[in-house]
C-alpha cells in the first residue's frame, strides 16, 4: 500500500495489520489493554514536541497518536461495537452540541456563560451515557458516581489533583485566597517532619502526599499547570547537572572525583549563568 493523505488509507492499512493470516502478528495480538499504555505515551510525545517547539516532530507524533485512535476503533469494530465512523460522529455531535452560541442560536455569551453552558452540556451527556450504559445491561462504573466522578483516575496525578480541586472548588470547596493554601503548605511540611521521626514509611508517604496535593492546589489557584511547571524545573535540573559534569570534564575530573561542596558550588555558578541577562531561566 502507498502512503496518502486520505484517513482511509489508514483505515486499511490498520485493518491489514489486523487481518488474520496475512496481518502483523504483533499487532494480531494486541487488546485495548495492551496498546493502552503506548497511548498515554504518543500523547506525551506530542505534548513533548510542542513543548520543545518542533514542529517537524510535532506532526510525526499527531500521526502516532491518531494511529492510536484507529488501532483502538479497528479493535471495536472487530468486536461489533463501534468504528473509526462512529468515533468521528460522536466527537463532531459533541462539538456542535456543546458550542450552541456557534452552531446554534444561542450568541453573544460572556466566556463565563460559555463555561456555564459546557458543564451543563457535559451534565447531560453523562446523564445520557449512564442511560445508554443500563440499556446494554451494564451498570454504572463505580467512578460514575459522586460529584467528582469523571475525572479519569490514568491522569498523572498532578493533573488529577488540580483537577480534583478545581471542581470541587465550583461547588465552593475552596480556599478564598491563595496565601491560605501557602499556610496549608507550611502545616503538611511540618506535618511531613513528625511522620518522618515516626519511622513509618506509610504514614511519611502519606504525609508527602497530603503535602503535594497542597501545593499542586495552589498552582491552580495562580493559573499554573504543576505537571508543565514540574517538566520546567525536570529540564532545569538537567541543563545544570550537565553544566557541573561539563565543569569537571574541563578538569579531566568525572562526577565520582567530585565532593559534594565542589558540585553545590559548580551548581550555583551554573544557576547563576542562566539567570545572567540573556540566558533563559
């Protein structure tokens, strides 16, 4: 098969790779489950690529990732239950029915209106899935209930925790300000000190994470994303270890050569390069 720009090229390439006898018996062999994790990964890929502005790698990754979204509904449409179509369908249904103020007759909303209107949207929608769920003679998934329920227990769990706060903070379960939160912090960290002269490693894991559940609290309340923020200082720690390894090289030293005071102060110098003007933070 050649390479095209039509989806349902794609659609049988996948359903080659799938075909009994003649496909890849790799991909014969695979089930939502197995392929799952490779999902979240080409989603991180993407996010990676955009992060690091390449564009080039930007539209390899959306190819790996819709190759995802196919590979999955071509697992379905095996098992009679749904295709790439309806797939397509009920994400296009799900547009047009949540953005009435541009498809419908419904204009001029304030963004807050807009936001109002999605979640009542999104309210429906659930309604009618756990219908549609009890029609088939499933039962309701243990996470559909409950006013947090929907928040997908696979996210990173930065992510779910802001997630987690922000909608319980639409029902007014919240701190007003985002100096309480910074006390709330001050009192896990200490919380975090007694746990750890206890000598019980479960209660100091819990305490650790009472302690960024706090702190992820308050990146929502200042518009900060925890898990791009972390990624941010991941790749800052990494730029200044590799100027310490740099450092030690230059001496014909390796890292096992160094003290630790040698690295500190390699470190801080390093620190303060990149906050020269000029250099990025």
């Amino acid at each position: 098969m050649t390479p095209s720009s039509d989806i349902a090229r794609l659609l049988e390439i996948m359903a080659a790779l799938r075909t009994p006898g003649t496909g890849c018996p790799w991909d014969l062999e695979q089930d939502f489950a197995a392929i799952a994790p490779y999902t979240l990964e080409e989603a991180y890929e993407v996010v990676d690529a955009i992060e690091r502005g390449d564009l080039a790698d930007l539209k390899d990754e959306l190819g790996d990732l819709l190759l995802q979204v196919v590979f999955h509904a071509r697992m379905a449409e095996e098992q009679g239950s749904f295709a790439f179509g309806d797939v397509v369908e009920a994400i296009t249904r799900k547009l047009v029915r949540r953005h009435p103020h541009v498809f419908g007759n419904t204009e001029d909303l304030s963004p807050e209106a807009v936001k109002s209107l999605w979640d009542s949207i999104k309210a429906e929608e659930k309604a009618e899935r756990r219908a549609a769920r009890e029609s088939m003679g499933q039962d309701s998934e243990p996470h559909e209930a409950g006013f947090l329920a929907g928040i997908p227990t696979a996210l990173p769990a930065l992510t779910r925790a802001q997630k987690l706060t922000a909608k319980a903070a639409k029902v007014g379960f919240d701190w007003p300000e985002a100096v309480q939160v910074v006390d709330k912090i001050h009192e896990e960290l200490e919380e975090v000190k007694e746990a750890s002269s206890s000598g019980s490693q479960d209660r100091i894991e819990d305490e650790i994470g009472d302690l960024l559940f706090s702190v992820t609290n308050l990146a929502r309340h200042f518009g900060i994303d925890p898990e791009r923020a972390l990624r941010r200082t991941n790749a800052k720690f990494e730029r200044r270890f590799a100027a310490i390894e740099a450092a030690l090289e230059r001496q014909n030293r390796t890292l096992d050569e160094a003290s630790l005071e040698e690295m500190e102060a390699l470190w801080v110098s390093a620190k303060t390069a990149e906050r020269e003007p000029g250099a990025s933070s």
